[in-house]
C-alpha cells in the first residue's frame, strides 16, 4: 500500500470511532457559525452597542464561561462525554444562536453571552469524547486535522458576503444566525448518533453515580494540587493564557478595526477570516509540519510569538485612508493575515497539544477543567480593557496584543519546560 505523502491526510483516513465523529463534523462549522462569527461585533455596533459594551460582553461571557468550566469536570463525569456534549451544545448554541438572530440590544447581547458560556462544559466533554480512544502518539495530528476542519469552514464565507450585500448588514446577519441554528442542530444530532462513550467515560459515570456534586468538586482541590507541583503544567498554562487573550482580543475587535478605522466594506469582512483560515491551512500542511517534526517545541514556540508579533505591529501601524479603502491598505492587510495565520496556527495548535499532553489520562475531564478555569480567569479582564482601548483608539487593542505577546516570548526564552518525557511526533 503506497504511503500518504502527508502524515495528516493518513491520520485523516485513519480515524476511527470517536476521532471520526468529531473531525468530519467540525466542518459543519461553516456552514453554522463561521458564517456569521466575522460580522458578530460590527452587528452588535450596527444595533448600537458601544466599544466598551462590546469588550464588556466579552469580559461577562469569560466569567460565565469559568463558572460554567468549573463545573463541566463534574457534569462530564455524572452524565458520560456523548450525552454531555449533545446537551449542552443545545444551551450553549443553538439557544444563543436564537437570541442573536432576534437582538435589539445589549440587554439581548448580555443573555445570550451568559447562556453561550455552557460551550465550556461541552469544551470539556467533547475533548474528552475526541482523544480518550486515541493513542497518545497521535494526538497532535488530531488537533492539527481539528484546526485544519475548522479553517477550511471560513471558504463557506462567501455565503455571507452574498447575503450582506444583497440584504445590508443587520437583515442578512439575522438570517445567518437562524442558518446557524438550523446546521448546528443538525451537527449536534448527527455527532450524537455517530459517537460513542469512551471508556474512561463509562468508568467516570459508573465512579459517580450515586456522588453528590458538591462532593466531586471538593475532590477538585487534590486535583488543584496536582497542577500546581507541576512545572511543565503551570508553564504549559501560561502559554495558553496568552494565547487565549490575544484571541479573545483578535475575535472581538479585529473585525472592528478593519471596518471602522480602514474603511473595509461590509461584504468583504467574511473575506478575511476566510483568506486567514486557507493560509492556515497551507501552513499546516507545509511549514508547521517542518517546524514541528520532534519533540523539542522552543523554537517553534518562539517563531510563533514573533510572527504573531509582526502581525499584530503591522495592523497597528497601518495608515487610515483618507475617504475610500485603497490597494496598498489591502495588500498591507494580506500581509497581516499571512503572518496571524502562522503565528495563530501553531500556537494554537502547540497551546492545546502540550496541555492535552500533560493530562493524567484518569483524571482528564476535572484536570482539563480546572486548567481551562485558570486560564479564563487570567484572560477574562482582556475583554473589559480591550474594549475600553478600543473606545479610545481602534488601534490600542492591538498594542495590547503586542504587548502579551511580547510577554510570550519573553515567557518562552526564559522559563520553557519540557512538559513531557516521551517523544511524540507532532504534525
């Protein structure tokens, strides 16, 4: 049997089971979320939510999501990975997702962003219903083939481009949220009907059936402990608290600042993500496999902060036209995008991998849970500040994402840890 020149298509192939479920319906993504996720901030301004509010839903739904994270170890355990993901992608999606579609606003805004926070619990349940039954070796092939499925959703973007400029902005996005209801229903069902429990999962329910809740979360503080004697988990987590603020910042404002400040037209904002997402993928499938090919992941830790760095310096210096949105204002938006999709890529995909990695494979879903809480509390100000920047100036979100990341590599240099003993092959 030839061999598959790309060790990620042979895994892609490979799946079975759950990995299978969970890969090929993350696509359906595009067809739901992706669609509407480039136009969700400048909707909220279209219906006259200010910068500070929008940067204050984000802070309110990080806070709903670490009460929801604190407890998704505890709801995972009692009802089993498959019921909990399909259940709460329920109230976390498809709830909100009619919400939006109906906002007048920010009152509407603030009860979806609550209710959005329960997608930490299926986080937690839908990560433990990927990677409990697959070897240790290939985790971070599914994580890549996971960041693969969800860029490739951005090519469904030109959908939305259609809808806006047939329809104007706050019409069209309305009629995406309904669509997002509609396919992610139908991506929660077919997940469900596809997948089953883990084995770990079955053992956990069986372990705390008849176990009070309140029980199972004092058992969290021997699990508390477990992270903080560990070097290479608290310095794992400090990297995916970096990275998640720069994201959370990214996510909320940098559609703003295109579109307010650099003048881009509405129906080309789904444009950008989409273009992001491509070269994440070409990246994926070229540069980061060769910049990952052993274990020792410093390096390619460090060339993630810097490019994401770059990115980050150019949006902010990029001159504001003067009336209409010209060439050179585009090609130097190409060039941010180019440098976000490495540096984004591979952070995030050596963010998750090497806090999956550390996991005890017994205590996955209350170990998982404590370390997304943590790094949610640590990010959750970003929202606030961010917005509160961006009231100011539409560039100084982005002085702050310069700034972490410049923390990254500061961070990187001085204090990496090796977090696992064992060489895995990454990408």
């Amino acid at each position: 049997m030839p061999r598959s020149r790309s060790p990620l298509v042979a895994s892609l192939l490979g799946l079975r089971g759950n990995g299978r479920a969970c890969v090929y319906t993350e696509p359906m993504w595009g067809l739901s979320m992706m669609l509407v996720l480039p136009y969700a901030s400048v909707f909220m301004l279209a219906l006259g939510v200010h910068d500070q509010q929008i940067g204050l839903l984000a802070t309110i739904s990080m806070l709903s999501q670490v009460v929801f994270g604190l407890l998704s170890g505890v709801i995972t355990d009692k009802l089993g990975r498959r019921l909990t993901t399909a259940v709460f992608d329920v109230i976390a999606w498809s709830i909100p997702c009619l919400i939006w579609a109906f906002a007048q606003n920010f009152w509407y805004f603030l009860v979806a962003s609550v209710i959005n926070g329960a997608w930490q619990v299926t986080q937690n349940s839908w990560d433990c219903l990927l990677v409990e039954d697959v070897d240790r070796s290939e985790l971070t092939k599914v994580y890549s083939l996971i960041k693969v499925a969800a860029e490739f959703s951005a090519l469904f973007a030109p959908i939305a481009a259609v809808l806006v400029s047939q329809f104007g902005l706050v019409p069209a996005v309305r009629i995406l949220y309904v669509n997002a209801f509609i396919i992610m229903t139908a991506k929660i069902v077919i997940l469900y009907r596809w997948s089953t429990e883990t084995e770990i999962g079955c053992l956990r329910r069986d372990q705390t059936r008849g176990v009070s809740a309140w029980r199972l979360l004092a058992e969290y503080r021997g699990v508390l402990g477990i992270i903080v004697a560990s070097k290479g988990t608290i310095f794992s987590l400090t990297i995916a608290a970096i990275v998640g603020a720069v994201a959370l910042v990214n996510g909320t404002f940098w559609q703003v600042v295109i579109s307010q400040r650099l003048l881009v037209p509405d129906p080309l904002l789904p444009f950008f993500p989409m273009i992001r997402s491509l070269l994440s993928v070409l990246f994926f499938f070229t540069l980061i496999p060769w910049l990952t090919h052993d274990k020792h992941l410093k390096h390619p830790t460090m060339w993630g902060f810097l490019v994401y760095l770059a990115g980050q310096m150019l949006l902010v210096v990029i001159p504001a036209p003067e009336g209409s949105i010209g060439w050179s204002t585009y090609a130097l938006l190409g060039l941010c995008l180019v440098l976000d999709a490495f540096g984004a890529g591979i952070l995030f995909m050596l963010a998750e991998s090497l806090v999956a990695l550390h996991v005890d494979r017994d205590e996955r879903s209350r170990v998982m849970a404590i370390q997304r809480t943590c790094v949610m509390l640590v990010t959750a100000p970003f929202g606030w500040i961010s917005g509160w920047l961006s009231g100011i100036d539409r560039t100084w979100p982005f002085i702050l994402t310069s700034a972490l990341l410049a923390l990254g590599v500061v961070v990187t240099a001085r204090y990496w840890v090796t977090t696992h003993s064992e060489p895995v092959p990454m990408v």
